[in-house]
C-alpha cells in the first residue's frame, strides 16, 4: 500500500511540472489537433492470496496450495485532443485481460477462480519535450471497470454465486515515451497501473505495459518545395583599356590582361517547408534535392563565400525563433559541403530569427485559428543563400 501512495504522489508531481509547462508561451510554429490510435501489451494482476485463504477458513476449509495466472495480454483503443505541444485529454476503452487461481483445500476440494477486466477511461495527458521528436508523457485519469468473476468448486468447496460482476470507479496512473515518426504517426510505449475491484470485496492493481500507434488528424502537411530565386544584380562592366600610342623609338611596355570581370552577386531563397518538416531542422528528401540542384548550378563558378541565413515567422519566443533558424542555416550549410561537395571553408551559416519578416505588419491581422495564421506568415519561414565572387 506504502509503494502505491509513493506511485500516486510521483504521478500527480510529474503531471504537475507537466501542466505547469503548459502554461510557458506555445513555441514557434506550434498545432493543435485530434488523434486516435491502439495500443497491446502485457498485463499483469497480483492475486489476493490472503484474502482467498481467509475467505476459505470462514467456510471451514484450510488452503494447502495455490496457483495463479496472473499475466495476460491486454490491450486499449483511445482518442484524444491535444490542446498545445504540453497538454492533452484522452479518453478510450481498455481490456486488461483474464487472469485466475486454483486452490486446493482440507477436507478435499479445489477452488477455481477467474476475473475478467474491462472499461472506459478519461485521462489528463501531458507532454514534456525532450528532443525535436522524442517526448515524455505522462497521465492521470479516472476509469470505469467492470469485473466479471467465475468460480468453481468441488468436493468439499461449495460455491453459491459463480458468476458474480462488479462495476467500480477508480483512479489510474501512466508514465512513457512517445516518438515521432513522421508528422502522421508517432510510437508510444508506456507503463500504467489500474486500481480496480472484484466482484467479492477485494481491491488491488493491475499493470499493463503496452507499445502502440498514435495517428494526428489535420496536422499541417509538409510543404512542397519552393525555391525563390532573386533576380541577380549585374554589376557594370569595366570600361575597354585605350589605344596605345603609336610606337616611337621605344617598345612599349606589355599590357597586363584585364582583371576578371565579377560575377554577379546571387541570392537564392529556399521556403523553410520545403526544406524542413514542421518545426524541425533535419533537410527533408525533398529539400535535399533543392539544394543538390542548386549546388550543380554552382559548377564553374568561381565564388569567394557562401553565406547562409535562417529565419523563422514571428510566432514563439524570440530565444526559440533564434535557435530554430540557427539550427537550420547550419542544416543547409552541412548539407551543401557533404553531400553537395562545396568547400566548407568557403561556407558560413547565421540564423536570423523573425528580424527580418517578409510578410508586412498588418498583412496577417485578424487570422485567429493557428493553423491558417501559420499558413499566412509561411513567408517568414525561409533560408536565403547569398553567393558572391569571380567566373
């Protein structure tokens, strides 16, 4: 009993520095959105030893041994509403599966014992962040089992009510991970306990530890690629060397050839969702091929540096938007000098933050649900390369 208090206060403290992160800013770029999914695993039940033995001697019989089934397979289907990066509700039907005794008894007989396990839940489930993809979760909840008990006896056991059922109201507790594969699927594995009743007076805990699939419904998809070229600024070129003067009595001296005409500066503005998924910083297959295009148009110049910036959409804290667009100028940067052969001498990589907005000040006013406000300022979310140097 001490080991599950100790449980239930960890449970509610975790969820409580969970909830009380919920309530920091949302980070940049940030949804909201329904989910549904299913999770299986093994469950597992502690029999009531005890309480079968007493419940044996109030009827004249002694216990002489006993065996249990006490793990199964169970399972749950769930549908929820995340409210923010942090915070969800959840709510869904489980089956912890079967589990039994056999005791035998003086005088002769044996006492056979099943329950079976199952019910609705409605959990608090929070989120804490622990990379890009893998988060914490943690849940508390009420659930509404039913126990539907068999028994059967012989010899000198007698039973009166073999199948007796109980429907009871009591708390549970779960902590996991969850991993995002994509921005459509997510892996969670969680342990979760369950204080449920039987249906002849005892009380006790069943655990399950499950493995499933989360599914997100209307997440914004990845963006296509973009690639926003700016028109190149040519710079004049020098004017043609005069005419030498007529020889005299003196060879004149040779003429040194022109210096190399400057190519044109080049800036080159790849939309951050076409590079990147949904508020990551790792190049997405599509962006790959963006930039090895624009590495092959590279060939044969001659360019003294490359300079790559980041820049995020005004949304999330400003040390956020920062970091984000740091992460992804050097994304891109690492990816033109690998897979893209350019130099990394000759490549330098800044993040910008939301300084330098393409949108205007009032171009998304008024734009009040998150996912078309983030469509709006999609603009914003971009990487420029700027390349400058000879032919």
């Amino acid at each position: 009993m001490n080991r599950l208090h100790t449980l239930q206060r960890c449970g509610l403290a975790g969820l409580g520095a969970l909830l009380a992160a919920a309530t920091l800013p949302a980070r940049a770029q940030d949804d909201s959105y329904f989910y549904g999914g299913a999770s299986v695993g093994q469950s597992r039940a502690r029999i009531d030893d005890p309480g079968i033995t007493a419940s044996l001697l109030g009827a004249g019989l002694a216990t002489t041994t006993m065996s249990h089934h006490q793990r199964d397979t169970g399972f749950k289907v769930f549908g929820g509403y995340q409210f923010n990066r942090y915070l969800g509700l959840e709510a869904g039907y489980f089956n912890l599966g079967k589990f039994g005794f056999t005791s035998t008894t003086v005088p002769a007989g044996t006492l056979d014992g099943q329950i079976k396990l199952q019910g609705l839940n409605l959990d608090l489930v929070g989120t804490l962040p622990l990379t890009e993809r893998l988060s914490a979760i943690g849940r508390v909840g009420a659930q509404y089992a039913k126990a539907s008990d068999r028994f059967g006896g012989s010899g000198a056991v007698t039973v009166l009510n073999p199948t007796p059922s109980q429907r009871a109201t009591n708390f549970k507790l779960g902590a996991g991970l969850q991993y995002e594969l994509t921005r459509s699927l997510f892996l969670r594995g969680e342990f979760e306990r369950y204080r449920v009743n039987d249906a002849v007076g005892h009380r006790g805990d069943v655990n399950l530890v499950s493995v499933g699939l989360v599914i997100p419904f209307g997440r914004a998809p990845e963006a296509a690629p973009q690639i926003a070229l700016a028109p190149p600024v040519y710079a004049a070129p020098a004017p043609e060397p005069a005419p030498e003067p007529a020889p005299v009595a003196v060879v004149p001296a040779p003429v040194a050839p022109p210096a190399p005409l400057p190519v044109p500066i080049r800036r080159v503005a790849f939309s951050a969702d076409s590079l990147f998924a949904f508020d990551r910083s790792e190049v997405q297959p599509a962006g790959r091929q963006a930039l090895d295009r624009f590495a092959r148009e590279l060939d044969g110049t001659r360019y003294d540096v490359i300079q790559v910036e980041g820049y995020t959409d005004r949304l999330g804290p400003a040390a956020y938007n920062q970091a984000l667009s740091t992460r992804r100028a050097e994304a891109v940067k690492a990816y033109l000098v690998g897979p893209g052969g350019i130099d990394a001498g000759k490549v330098s990589a800044v993040g910008r933050g939301a300084s330098s907005p393409v949108t205007k000040p009032g171009d998304c006013q008024g734009v009040k649900a998150r996912a078309k406000l983030i469509a709006c300022l999609q603009p914003d979310r971009r990487v420029e390369v700027e390349v400058s140097g000879t032919r």
